[in-house]
C-alpha cells in the first residue's frame, strides 16, 4: 500500500481523485499540485453564466476550506511541476525536487492559440478562470464589436453569452457548417440556425488570414477578402493537452498520456481527465475526452486503480456524455458521433425547441444528439450501455415518437 499519493493538476480530475482516495478509507499524504493561482474551480460556468455576469468567482470553487480539511489534502498552489523522473520516483516543482510514492496525472490541457498573436491586445482564448475575468470586463466596456474564430462549442457558447449581453459578435469558421466535423450537417445547421435566429453573425467556411491591429486588435481579415472589424477576439479553436513536462519521463505520449484500459500509465502512475488517452476497451482503441463528465469519473477510477492489484483493475470504459447551453437551450451529446454514420431524426420541434437525433454505425447505435430532451439522452445512452443494434435503437425510437 502506498503511504502518500501526488496528484498533479489541481482542477476538476485532480480533486475527484483525492475525494475517491479519502472516501475508499486511504488514510496515506494526498499532495495536490496545481499551477494556477487559484485553488481548484470549474470551468463550465466560463464560457455561460460567469462570463455573463451572473456568477460569482466563489460558486466556482470545487474546494471549500472545510473540504480540505475534511480530506486531509496537503493542496499548493502555483505550484507548477516540470519534469518527472520515474526511476527516482520525483518531481521538480516550482522551488524545488519532491519524491512521491505514487502519481494521478491530472494536468488537463490548455487552449490553442493563433500563431503571431501575441503583441496585439484584445485577442483572447478561454480555459482559465482569469481568462474569464478578462473576457468579461472587456465585454462591460463600451459596446465592443466581438469576433469568435472557431465555431466548436466553446466558441459557439461564447457567442451566445456575448449575444444574450447584446453584444455584436460574428464566429467565424473554416467547416461550411459548424460542428459538422462532430454532429454532421443535418444537425450542425440546426446549432447554427440557433445563433443566427439570435443575432449572431456567421462566417462559415472561410479561414481567417490576418489579424489587424498593431498593439490593440482591430479587425479580421479573412481568406475570401471580407474585413470584419473587431474590438475583441476570441480565439476557440481547441485544446492541446498539458503534457509537456512530461516529454523525457519515458511515459508514452500521443496527444496526451497514454494509459491502458485501467487508465495505468506506468506501474504506481495514472491519469485521468483532459489530459489522458486511454485504451477504451467498448470501442476497441485509445480516445481522449475533454468532457466535464469524464473528467471527474475518470479521476475516480483513476484513484482506485493505485489501490488496487493488476487482478483486482476494471477497465474504464463508459459511454461519453457531454453538454453545451447555448441561448435557452441544453445541448447534449451521448457516444461518439461521426458525420459519416447513419442518422435518424427522431425530434424536430423548432417551435419548442426541441431536436433528438441518433447515430449509428455497422448495425450499432453510436450516440444520441439532444436539444432540451435530457430524457432522450439518458434513455439512448443507457441503450447504448447495453450495446443495442441500430434496430433496436429505431423500434425504441418509434415507440417514443
Ligand atoms: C470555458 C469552458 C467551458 C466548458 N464547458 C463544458 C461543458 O459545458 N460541458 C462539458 O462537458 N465540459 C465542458 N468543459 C470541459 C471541462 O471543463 C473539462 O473537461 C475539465 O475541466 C477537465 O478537467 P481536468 O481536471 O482534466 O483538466 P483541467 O480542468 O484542464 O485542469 C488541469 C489543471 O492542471 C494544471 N496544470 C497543467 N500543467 C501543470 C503542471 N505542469 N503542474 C501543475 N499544474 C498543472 C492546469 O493549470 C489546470 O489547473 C469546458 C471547458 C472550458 C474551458
């Protein structure tokens, strides 16, 4: 048994290890490492109701001080970790080297910027909480005219906030329809007709070829000629994993930490979150997640499989789940889609509000897409935990028609 545990990455993953250790009777040293100045929040509330205005920083917070006493968690903060040796079981941490017994992998990954951007004020990505903070001020002053470049579903849920404020805001985006590259474009256009029925400017298929601007933003100059002005602009073009200070650890790494079917990445370590590619046994190969959902299962069971022998792991394996809010509307996605599936629209209510469509792939059901139909989800991803056909799936369907 180990007598303490480090656990690098202080958010979300991070934090549901610690409580998985305490609450399975750990009784060794948690340590909490994270890099930011914060102590461990979440970032869902980001890009909706605390960039709005709604929320405070505090109702982020996935630690109380009660909480960490009660866990008994040694947590620091900016604390940033850069290197890991395996063999001497340490890690280098701001201010000096620390040995560990046993290690979670929790560093989640950050945002991706535009090359060549770094001088202009004005242009944003957004992963922290004081990327918010900026984000949020900047739309307070004045009237700003906003360009999100990259309609995924950060940016999709940026331009919502920014539109429900009034403000205008254009995405722009290389597919010829948003999220099509996930949902396919039957359901993509549903997403963008969302926006535009609300005010957002769309920009699809066409890439953006210059900023302007010297020191503060100015405009978008994009690949078809057209010049968009731009006071801000908000970058959501995806994420990259933090994996860096990993690099000569000699733990494999292929856009992210690659871990067996137990979430193991080498003996005594694991990871778990944003961060983590892992063999996925249902689906036959190694995904990674960057979901809100996986990341605090998975760093449960990452937890548990330090306290466990290679007889005693289970396999990590659940069916994804995800959600987006945009407007007054709960996007919810279950499984993985894939444009190139089968699709079935089985809810088409634009008056309501309300969409469900499934995916399918060689005679398997693969997801289910809702829009305000929380019922639907659960109902197909519970199908699709018991590994129903596409037939299934469609009789189902029917009998919920
Ligand atoms: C704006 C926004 C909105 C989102 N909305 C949704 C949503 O609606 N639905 C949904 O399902 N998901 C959503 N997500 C995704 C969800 O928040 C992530 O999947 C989740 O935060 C992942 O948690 P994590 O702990 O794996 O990683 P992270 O939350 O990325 O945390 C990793 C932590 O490790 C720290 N770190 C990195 N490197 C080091 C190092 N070397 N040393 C020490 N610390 C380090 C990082 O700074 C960070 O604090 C959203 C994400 C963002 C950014």
């Amino acid at each position: 048994m180990h007598s303490s545990i480090t656990i690098v990455g202080a958010s979300l993953a991070g934090v549901r290890a610690a409580e998985a250790l305490r609450s399975e009777g750990f009784k060794g040293n948690i340590k909490l490492l994270g890099d930011e100045a914060h102590i461990a929040y979440d970032r869902p509330p980001l890009s909706k109701s605390f960039l709005e205005g709604e929320m405070t920083s505090e109702k982020l917070s996935l630690l109380t001080t009660e909480k960490i006493n009660e866990l008994e968690l040694e947590i620091r903060i900016d604390s940033r970790v850069s290197s890991l040796d395996i063999e001497s079981r340490t890690l280098e941490v701001k201010g000096g080297v620390e040995e560990f017994d046993a290690l979670i992998i929790a560093t989640g990954a950050r945002a991706r910027k535009l090359p060549n951007t770094e001088k202009i004020s004005g242009i944003h990505t957004l992963r922290s909480l004081d990327d918010s903070i900026k984000i949020r001020d900047s739309f307070k002053s004045g009237n700003p005219k906003v360009v999100v470049v990259g309609g995924g579903f950060i940016g999709c849920e940026v331009a919502a906030t920014a539109s429900a404020l009034g403000i205008e805001v254009t995405i722009v985006e290389s597919q010829e329809v948003p999220l099509s590259h996930v949902l396919g474009e039957e359901a993509g256009k549903v997403i963008s007709e969302l926006h535009t029925n609300n005010g957002v400017q769309l920009k699809c298929g066409v890439e953006v070829q210059e900023i302007r601007g010297d020191s503060q933003v100015e405009g978008v100059l994009l690949g078809d000629g057209t010049l968009l002005e731009a006071d801000l602009v908000i970058v959501g073009i995806g994420a990259v994993p933090n994996t860096e200070w990993l690099e000569n650890s000699g733990l494999t790494i292929e856009n992210g930490v690659c871990c067996d079917q137990t979430c193991l990445a080498a003996p005594n370590i694991v990871a778990a979150g944003d961060v983590a590619r892992w063999y996925h046994r249902g689906y036959g190969k190694s995904i990674r997640l960057e979901h809100w959902d996986n990341a605090a299962e998975q760093g449960k069971h990452a937890a548990l499989r330090l306290l466990q022998t290679e007889a005693e792991a289970q396999p990590y394996a659940p069916i994804p789940w995800f959600w987006s809010d945009q407007f007054d509307r709960k996007i919810q996605l279950a499984g993985i889609s894939d444009p190139e599936d089968d699709f079935e629209v089985i809810v088409d209510s634009p008056e309501e509000g309300r969409y469900t469509a499934i995916y399918g792939n060689e005679g398997r059901l693969k997801a289910v897409l809702g829009i305000n139909r929380p019922r639907h989800v659960m109902q197909f991803k519970s199908l699709m935990e018991n590994k129903a056909s596409w037939k299934e799936a469609l009789d189902f369907a029917r009998e919920i028609k």
